[in-house]
C-alpha cells in the first residue's frame, strides 16, 4: 500500500507526512508539493534518505499531478490557498488526476459545515461544498472511496496571527466574533486524524467533524494569552464594517485575489470577517469526539498550546511569514 500527502511543504502536510512515518516505512510514502524548489532542502534531504519519493504535483497542471500520484493507492489532499473559482478548479484537478493514476482512496480536508446551508454565506464554505460534490460524483462513477474531515476554525490562528495583530495594534485584539465560542482545532490534532483516515482507520464515505476538545471565546484566549506574556491585551468587539475598517488599515486585502504586498497575514478581509462572525453566530461551537475516535487522543486545550508560541510576544512577531 502507498500512500500519497500532497501540500507537504506546508504545516499541515509536513505534519501529516511525519505522522505517517510513525506507522508505514518511508518508501510507502509519495509526498508532493506545488513547487520543489521551494520545499526545504534539509527536510527532502531527510524525506529522500528514509526512502520517501518527492514528487512536484502543482493543482494547476493536470498532467504533473497524474505522473506524480502514479503508484500511490491512497491519497490524502490538502484543500488549496487561494479562495473561489480558482480553488475550486485546482480541486477538480487533484481528484480527477488521482483518478486517472489509479488511486483508490480519497481524503480530502474540507471545513465546518461544508454539507450544511447554514455556512453557506461564510467566504470560504462554498469551495469545500463544491469539491466535497464533485468528490462524492466521482467516486460513485469511478468507484473510489473517500472521506470529509470537516475541519474546525485552526486554534493555532488564535495563538498567532491574532495575537500578533493585537500586538501590532496597542494591544488591542479586534474581531466581529463577539462573545461567541468556538471548539477550535489544533493544527497537530487535524493532522494525526488525517494520518488515521489515510491508514484506513475510517467508515467508508464518512463525513468527520474535526473539533476541539473545549468551548472557548476568543475573549477566553485573549486573557489566556495576557496571563502567559504578561501584556494586558484588550479584547475588543467590533461591527462587521468596522472590522474591515481596521483590517484595511493593517494593509490586509479584501479579496482573496487581491494585494498582499503588506499584509502581515496571508488571508483576505472577507474571509476574516465571516469567519469571525460566524463564532458569533455559534456555529463554529460544534461539540464532536471524532478526534478522540479516530486517534484514541483528546485534542489539545488552549492554554496547552499556547505556550508553544510564547516566541510570537518574545519575538514581536509581525509577520506570518515568520511564524514558525
């Protein structure tokens, strides 16, 4: 059996890859990345070492892709950056190339909500509800298998960026997400469920609610965060129209296609101020044990994680980019 990660070069992907070199030797694994040179040289060095085939497999190039998945039985498919039609192209492109190289199994990481109206009007729901359809299309005609994990809002996001914005911003932490709470997910949690669903360790065309193990506002983590750095950060609700007020001041695109020369964050302002305000709404407050189900482990609180960013005040962090 072999296994295919794409997005390896990105957070989740990496992750994804190490877990799976826990439980399958390295030459069960084909990785693959957008652009190869762009991929740490340390980390493929290592990667080709253990015998792990390092392939580039762009979403733009059907034909890459194909030659890249070729031998690979299942394949786990880390969703696209940019937001809209084009993602939902590349998306297209990824399944029906691992189509065509004989794949058998697709998990797809998908968000909250995606086969529920109800999310509809949040920026970034219609992509995954439209690859989540054209999976399900193609399977029933190829006869492949999937998997959804409907991935909660990332917690590490509020652990970081948000930080580091409120940092940048007299230690103000603005969001339309009021008083709302959330089960956010941490990054390391999504990626050992990915791990478990491409090991085979899910039902056949299930959909898996991937959320945290806490109810938690972001109010709750701005003063987490306070009491950890020792910075008073004020926690500051704020309308729809004012959020993107301010977001425009800190130099952060509307749209997802848009200019960010100077955004310290790789995300638009529709993006971020639908999603914030859908914690609002309460519907990023989904209580699931799919986590523990699929792993045998409860996903990680916020207090737990947020000691691994203390760099992000330490280091007055103020860009993504330099998010490690």
């Amino acid at each position: 059996m072999k296994y295919i990660i794409t997005g390896c070069d990105g957070q989740l992907g990496g992750r994804v890859t190490e877990n799976m070199l826990k439980e399958v030797k390295g030459s069960d694994l084909i990785v693959t990345c957008p652009f190869l040179d762009r991929l740490d040289p340390e980390k493929k060095e290592r990667w080709e070492g253990l015998g792990i085939a390092v392939r580039q497999a762009n979403y733009d190039n059907l034909e890459e892709m194909t030659a890249a998945f070729q031998g690979g039985d299942r394949i786990f498919i880390v969703s696209a950056v940019t937001i809209g039609a084009i993602r939902i192209q590349q998306h297209k492109n990824v399944v029906d190339a691992a189509i065509q190289a004989g794949v058998q199994h697709i998990t797809y990481t998908s968000f909250l909500g995606a086969s529920d109206p109800a999310y509809a009007h949040v920026y970034v729901t219609p992509d995954h509800t439209a690859t989540e359809s054209y999976i399900r299309e193609a399977a029933s005609v190829h006869g492949v298998d999937y998997n959804f994990m409907q991935d909660n809002l990332y917690l590490e996001n509020y652990l970081t960026t948000s930080v580091m914005l409120a940092l940048m911003s007299g230690n103000k932490w603005y969001t339309t997400a009021g008083e709302g709470r959330g089960t956010f997910i941490p990054k390391d949690d999504v990626a050992r469920v990915a791990a478990a669903l491409l090991l085979g360790k899910g039902q056949p065309e299930k959909t898996y609610k991937i959320c945290g193990s806490e109810s938690i506002s972001q109010r709750d983590i701005a003063a987490i965060i306070s009491d950890l750095s020792g910075i008073s950060i004020e926690y500051c609700p704020v309308s729809h129209q004012e959020f993107y007020d301010y977001l425009d001041s800190m130099h952060i695109p509307r749209e997802a296609t848009g200019d960010y020369s100077q955004s310290p964050v790789p995300w638009c302002g529709n993006d971020m101020v639908t999603n914030e305000a859908s914690i609002a709404e309460g519907l990023m407050d989904v209580p699931s044990d799919d986590v523990e189900i699929l792993t045998g482990q409860k996903p990680m609180t916020a207090r737990e994680l947020a000691k691994n960013y203390a760099y992000i005040w330490e280091e007055k962090i103020c860009n993504w980019k330099d998010i490690r």
